[in-house]
C-alpha cells in the first residue's frame, strides 16, 4: 500500500497514512498553560481537588498534571516529568510526557506556569481557632504527681499523637494543654483518637478509666458532645513497696488493674488487684532501698552491715542462693529488714 501523503510503498498505519507521516501530526497531550497550587502556610499541606494532602511537591504537580492534562489513550506506558524554575512563588516548568505509540518512543513537551496560592488548610484553621472534641484527663489516685511523673505522662501523650500523626491521622492535634500537680488535661481535637489515646495511657500506666459526654451546643443542626476521658493513674507506682495479707512487695510491672509484685520474703511472683493495694499500705518507692556491704553469708542467711552506721544486722535469704557481689540492696518495712533482688 502506497501513504497518501509520502507516496512511499509502506505498511498503512492509520486512516490511509504510514506510521511516520501519522505521529508528524498527532499531539498525543495536551494541557493548561497555567495551573494554580495551593499550599498551606501552616503544615505545607497541599491542595488536592477537595483534601488536604501532605506529600512532596514534585508528587502533588504530578497530580494536578494527571488531573488537568488530556493524555491519549493511544499512548502507552506514559511517564509524566517535570523541570521547573521559582521564582517569587512562580514556577516555569517543562512538562515531558514520554510514551509509546506501537514500538515507537514518543516524548511531547509542554511549557507550564505553576502558581504558588498561600490557604490555611481545614486542619490549622480549627487549630487556630481551638477546637477541640475532647479532654483527655489523666489524674492520680489519692495523691498528686511528682514532676517527673508528669513529664513522663506528657510525653507519652504527645509521642502517642505524633505517631498517629505520622501515620495518617492529619486532624489529629493538641489545642491545648493544662498541668498542674493535680494532673494533666489534654484538649484533642478528635475524640475517637482520644479515646484509644486514654487507653493506651491506662495499659502503660494502669489505673481506672471513666468517660462523660457534654454537651457543646448545636453545630450543623446537629447537637454536639464533648467527651471526656479520664485516667485514674493508681496510688501505687512501678518499683513501689506495699504490704498485703501479711507478706511484703515490691511492684514489678502494672497492668490495666491488675499488679505483678514480687513477694519479697521469698521472690516469687504474685498477681495482685489494684483495688487490693490500699493507700495506707504503700510504704514507697526505691527512695527507701538502702546498700549495705555483705559480711558473711550462709545457705540461708546473710549478716549486712550498714556503711553509714557499722552496724551489723542479719537478714534472711529468700531462698538458698550464694550472693556474689560485695553489696547488697535492701529495704526495711515496718522494722523487717529484706534483701532486694539484684
Ligand atoms: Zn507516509
Ligand atoms: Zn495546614
């Protein structure tokens, strides 16, 4: 068959033409010359068709591209690049599209100007104007917090946020916090995210759980709540000595409302109800470990000697063992001296 248009011998590719005199004539792209982006001053989130999205901007132009441009399904394999110039909030890009038409490379370019649009996003705006959906209340049980307890619980709390930030959650955020010795107050503004957020705290840190809804007045027609969410962080803490049913303890880990103690007359381990620890019989906590030097030691016992009064006291091993370090760490509780395990 002859190209009507070449007049060479060729196979025909389409209506009448040979492949070569087809892709003379065909723009297979074609797109805006100018395209707005908008970003948000804030967070750098940017603006996608309705939703804010945070990723790169080379990624978010690709976007727009796809989205604005005709591209010819003839064009197979298409890979979209972009070379840009800023200049004061402008862009002046070469879009390449490079594809293939049978076994033919094609590859169009387009000369693009980006323009850079300043919008706070749905997210900071709220931020800005302190919203919130909860309060998330972590509180102790019969007594306040010390500081380092509340510095450990606030970041708690905050790497628990960053974390669902990290991972997707972009209208989580932090309006605002109170401390006090009393506790902590966290405005969020998402309670569902609070909420697993509370949790979290009660599995770290044991204790009670509670929740209130308020009531925050009409939004949209619809009434609005507020919910609070309160941790009751126990009276006992981690590494706490307390007596219980005649024998002596030590805390080794907390869990939800429960407690494994060591049994300090024998070191074994006992699972203990929060709810069971009373008040009134925690002693402390490794503020009241004393090191003494060890003097002499049998199967059974061990003679200690205090470093600051050289006095000599015999104390009782919790099972048979041989105590291989020159000192030794122990606690006395109503008057009963135990040994510590190491
Ligand atoms: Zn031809
Ligand atoms: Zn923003």
């Amino acid at each position: 068959m002859f190209c009507v248009e070449c007049g060479k011998d060729t196979p025909i590719f389409r209506n009448g033409v040979c492949l070569g005199c087809y892709l003379k004539h065909t723009q297979f792209t074609s797109g805006p010359s100018i395209l707005d982006i908008t970003i948000c001053p804030r967070c750098s989130s940017y603006k996608q068709k309705n939703t804010w999205i945070q990723e790169d901007f080379d990624d978010i132009l690709r976007r727009h591209i796809k989205d604005t441009y005709s591209i010819s399904p003839e064009l197979r394999n298409v890979t979209i690049q972009t070379n840009c110039k800023e200049q004061d909030r402008i862009l002046q890009c070469t879009v390449s599209f490079s594809g293939m038409i049978e076994d033919v490379p094609i590859t169009e370019q387009h000369p693009l100007t980006v323009r850079i649009r300043r919008n706070t996003c749905d997210v900071c705006s709220r931020e800005s104007g302190g919203y919130y959906e909860a309060i998330l209340q972590i509180r102790a049980e019969k007594r306040t917090f010390t500081n380092e307890e509340l510095k450990t619980l606030r970041t708690a709390v905050e790497s628990l946020v960053e974390q669902l930030q990290r991972s997707g959650k972009r209208g989580l955020f932090i309006t605002d916090s109170d401390e006090t010795r009393q506790g902590l107050d966290f405005f969020i503004s998402e309670k569902t995210t609070a909420f697993s957020i509370a949790k979290k705290i009660q599995e770290q840190f044991g204790g009670e759980f509670k929740q209130s809804a308020s009531d925050a007045g009409m939004k949209d027609s619809k009434q609005v709540y507020r919910m609070t969410y309160l941790v009751r962080i126990p009276a006992y803490r981690k590494g706490d000595f307390f007596s219980f049913d005649g024998s002596y303890f030590m805390i080794d880990s907390l869990h939800e409302n429960k407690v494994r103690a060591r049994d300090l007359s024998s070191w074994t381990e006992k699972v203990v109800e929060g709810k069971d620890i009373q008040p009134s019989k925690i002693f402390g906590g490794s503020e009241l470990i004393r090191e003494m030097i060890l003097v002499s030691q049998s199967k059974k016992e061990t003679q200690v000697m205090d470093p600051k009064t050289y006095t000599t006291v015999e104390v009782q091993k919790p099972k048979s063992m041989t105590i291989t370090s020159e000192t030794v760490k122990t606690v006395k509780l109503d008057g009963y001296l135990f040994l510590l395990p190491s």
